[in-house]
C-alpha cells in the first residue's frame, strides 16, 4: 500500500482553510475588500463572500480559528501578506504541521 505523504494530507485537508483563514483575518484586522483579500491569496471571491455568510462550510476552517497557537501563525503571515511578501503553503505547513498532529 502507498502511503499519502504529509504534503498531500496537507493540501488536501488544510489549504483551502488555511487561505479562507487568511483571508477572513486580512478583512478584519487590515479592512481590506473581499476581492482585495481573495487576489492577494488566490481564492475566488464569492468564496470569501459565501464563508461570510454561512452559506458554504470550509473543512478544517473552524479547527484553524478556534486554535489560538494556529490563528497567531495565521495572523503573522498575514502581516506578511500586506506587507507583500510571498508565502507559500510549505512555510505554512511547516510552521503549523505539528499542532495540526500532522507529522
């Protein structure tokens, strides 16, 4: 049997969240516009706009905001993002990987 790798248990369980999560704390700390948030982390933005309300649930979105040590990580990047940085999900994950009982 082949076993999937950290990586791919990542992306597939967390990414999507973990942009949402950005996105959702870069319109709340940074007042930036759902289409500003959703190009500077490339989600679409009827995304951001359907999370906002309720009307689409995001795996893994509540277990990233509810974790204080997670949405810190998230909050720094964040920073780095308005700041114009590039992030990529391999810093993320890294960063995040052991809280989240990845690997």
């Amino acid at each position: 049997m082949l076993k999937k790798s950290l990586c791919e248990e990542f992306i597939k369980h967390y990414s999507t969240a973990i942009r949402i999560a950005i996105a959702l704390d870069l319109i709340k700390r940074y007042n930036l516009s759902q289409f500003q948030a959703a190009k500077l982390i490339g989600v679409p933005q009827p995304l951001i706009n359907y999370v906002l309300q309720e009307r689409r649930k995001i795996r893994g979105l509540k277990e990233i905001l509810n974790n204080p040590e997670i949405y810190n990580t998230l909050k720094e990047i964040s920073d780095k993002v308005i700041r114009g940085e590039e992030i990529s999900l391999c810093e993320i994950c890294m960063k995040i990987r052991n809280t989240l009982h990845l690997g």
